[in-house]
C-alpha cells in the first residue's frame, strides 16, 4: 500500500523494527471508516519525487495481527479509496494507537500560512469596513465561481456564447491557445439597465449562487426574472421604489432556467434611488457598481 507519510512517520519507518505498529483505515466519501488492516511493519521502501518532497511515498508491508482478519474488500478497493495511517511504537499488544499530525494541521502551523491567513483576513476586514462586501443583494465575498473548462463551456454554452464572441478553430493545436486566452472564471459579471420601461436603472447579475454553485442565466431567462420582480413590485405600496424591488429580489421568484423550474433570487446589486453609505444613487452610480 502506498501512502503520503508525515516527516514524524519517515523517521520512524525509516528505522522500524519489530515494535512499529500501524493500522490502515479505508474510509468512504465521507471519511467514515469502512475496512481496517493492522499489523507490524516488516518491510518498506521509500520514494521520492525529485522536484518535491511533498510528493514522497512509502510504500508498507504490514504482518497483519490477530483483529486484521481477511479483509472483504479487494487490492483495487483500497487503492482506489481514501485511506488514513495510524503510526504506534508499543507493540503488537497496543490497543490504542497513536495518530501522526495530519496534513492539514501541518500547513495551519506553517508560519508563511498564518501570516497569509492573517493579511487575508485584514483585507476581507478593510473590505467590509468600507462598504463593499455586499451590494444590495449580492455577497461579494461569499460567492462561488464558474471556472470555464471545457464542461462547462459545453453545458452553457448558449450563455457563453452571449458574453464571447467566437467559436473554437478546428484545428486542435489552435482550438488549444484559444480556450487558453479565455477568461478563466466568471463569479458576478455586472450589467445595468432599466428594470423596465420607464423604471430606475439596476445593476444586476445574471449568475445565480445556488447551494450547488453558480449557474448563468441566459438573456431571456434573466429578463423573464427581472420582469416579474417589476411586475411584483409594482403592485406593492410605493411601487418600483428601490426597497421594494430589493425586498421582492431578497425573497425571490420560481422562474424557469434552461427549461427547469429554479428558485431564482439575490440577482440585483443596485437600484437608482436607493440610498449607499449615506448618498442617493444615480445612474452613474449604478453603472459604477455594476463594473
């Protein structure tokens, strides 16, 4: 079995002997333990990568012990899983092993990680203290991405012709260098237009965040949203006026995306006449935020 070992495990299955105990866990998709093997270490051989130690290996063969038995599951099972190493030196009669550190707090007590995770975290701070974490009801921090591969190229592909101008070449090498000056990713991509005829102008986004991640709406499909949030909210007291557009965009509407039935919301930044950090907005405002 081959496994990422630890800078603590390398030294002791460097010079193992016969009080290297170790038990191997397969554990499924949601890192629960399904199978188990435990033994003493009696053989193993190291690799590593030439251009990064990260990439080492050491490759384990176990004396499996008496609660090991024969495992139901095959060679390629426990290949193909996520597997975790317990690494103990008391023996075979060790009923309790010890756990190396795992990756992840390695890298959370690596200096050069802390110091980034605290620039990060002062510059999301400065962020939000003036006033550009959210615009209306959009989060600018708390939003996914659309990384444009190929899939998705493919499975919006209406959408993505709306926003590039151009198709792939035929010839391979040409189609290569094409899809690699594309954007990489599209996480708000802001527009601005009327709501409606004779209504405040909007800045607005036609990416969705759902609970799976973003999904761009097509020109009609955002138009045939942003129609009914109109069409809602003239019909409440005070009409199109901005708290009752963003009130209407906050709770949302059942609009059709790419033929399904969605729960389309939070799509408007800004709405001409609302109030920002003690100004009225205008439509130079609104075209500011929408970028």
């Amino acid at each position: 079995m081959t496994y990422l070992p630890t800078d603590a495990d390398l030294a002791l299955l460097n010079n193992h002997s016969s009080n290297i105990y170790c038990r191997i866990d397969m554990l499924n998709k949601d890192f629960i333990t399904i199978d188990s093997l435990e033994g003493l270490v009696i053989d193993g051989s190291i690799s590593i990568d030439s251009e990064s130690d990260v990439r080492r290996t050491f490759n384990v063969t176990l004396y499996l012990g008496k609660k090991s038995g024969i495992s139901s599951l095959t060679e390629e099972d426990w290949i193909s899983k996520n597997v975790r190493v317990f690494i103990g030196l008391s023996g075979r009669g060790m009923s309790k092993i010890s756990a190396s550190k795992s990756i992840d707090e390695m890298i959370r007590e690596n200096a050069d990680y802390q110091l980034a995770a605290t620039n990060y975290d002062d510059l999301i701070q400065d962020i939000t203290n003036r006033g550009y974490a959210k615009y209306g009801n959009i989060d600018n921090l708390n939003r996914d991405v659309l990384v444009w591969t190929r899939a998705n190229i493919s499975k919006y592909h209406t959408f993505f012709d709306q926003i590039n101008d151009g198709t792939p070449p035929d010839d391979p090498a040409e189609a290569e260098e094409w899809y690699t000056k594309l954007g990489d990713y599209s996480t708000v991509l802001g527009s601005d237009d009327p709501i409606c005829r004779d209504g405040p102008y909007i800045a607005f986004t036609p990416m969705l965040q759902t609970k799976d991640g973003l999904v761009p709406l097509v020109e009609d499909d955002i138009w045939a949203y942003l129609d009914a949030v109109a069409t809602k909210a003239k019909s409440m007291s005070g009409g199109l006026s901005p708290a009752n557009i963003l009130e209407v965009d906050k709770s949302g509407i059942d609009s059709f995306v790419y033929g399904n039935k969605m729960h389309v919301h939070g799509m408007i930044a800004a709405v001409e006449g609302m109030v920002l950090n003690g100004v009225t907005l205008g439509k130079v405002d609104v075209s500011a935020i929408a970028g």
